[in-house]
C-alpha cells in the first residue's frame, strides 16, 4: 500500500479531476432547463475547478517522486554505493600549451609570454593585467640573467 505513493497519489489526481469535471458536466446539463447562463458558468466552472485541483494534486504526485529518489541518492552517497552517471557529453580540457623557455606555443600555433606574475599572455597583447608590458618583463629578466 505504501509502495510508490506518489504514483497512486498522480493517479488519484487523475481520477478525481476526471469525476469532478464529469461531475460539473452532469449539474450543468440538469440546469440547463433553468437557465443556460448559470448552467453554462457550472460547466465552465466545475471544469476549470478540477482541473486545477487535478494538477496540484498531481504536482504533490511529483514532488513525493523527486523526494524519494533524492532521498536514495543520498542514501546510497552516504554508504559509498554511489557511482555518478557518466555525462552526455564528457568535458574537453584544452591542452596545456608547450613550455619553450619562458615562451609558450600553443596548439593552435600562437605564440605565448609569461609575465613575472604568472599569467600567461598571448603576444598580440603586450601588456599583462597586472601592468607590467612585455618590454618590462624582457628588460627584467635579461638583467637577472646578468647577474
């Protein structure tokens, strides 16, 4: 009975939406023969109230469902049994760029500089982010070679 209740709970939403509009059909065809307006709005009404009433019910459905395999998820993580899904598409890491000295080559055949800092900077930009230009960064250490 308690096996996989919001299931029965979805399908207890269906059931009762599908009653209740029938329901609201049958009292809107008896009023007919009083007046069409009131039995037009039952219709209507009923209708529109079993929807909604259908799709939170259902909505709760859901929800008990997600909750559940949540919480086996985290059940199995707890005791080690867990293995992640493999991703659809498995992630690609750009390959890390040739070192040459204190230049770099990349794959794609630019050609790199490290500034003093340590950021890695292409040579089209002559200036790293943290101020000091190529020139500095060259000066600087062709004078260290010196000592």
């Amino acid at each position: 009975m308690f096996d996989h209740p919001g299931k029965k709970v979805q399908t207890l939403a269906f059931v009762l939406s599908v009653l209740l509009g029938g329901a609201a059909l049958v009292i809107g065809v008896l009023l007919a023969g009083t007046d069409v307006l009131i039995s037009v709005g039952v219709i209507l009404g009923g209708v529109l109230v079993a929807y909604v009433a259908g799709l939170l019910l259902y909505a709760l459905g859901s929800l008990v469902d997600n909750s559940q395999e949540i919480r086996a998820s985290l059940f199995r993580l707890e005791n080690g049994d867990f293995e992640p899904e493999e991703p659809a598409t498995p992630a690609v890491r750009p390959e890390k760029p040739e070192r040459v000295g204190r230049r770099f080559s990349s794959d794609e055949g630019e050609k790199t500089w490290q500034c003093d800092c340590g950021a890695v900077n292409p040579n089209r930009i002559k200036s790293c982010s943290c101020g000091r230009s190529l020139d500095e960064v060259v000066a600087n250490r062709l004078g260290q070679q010196e000592e």
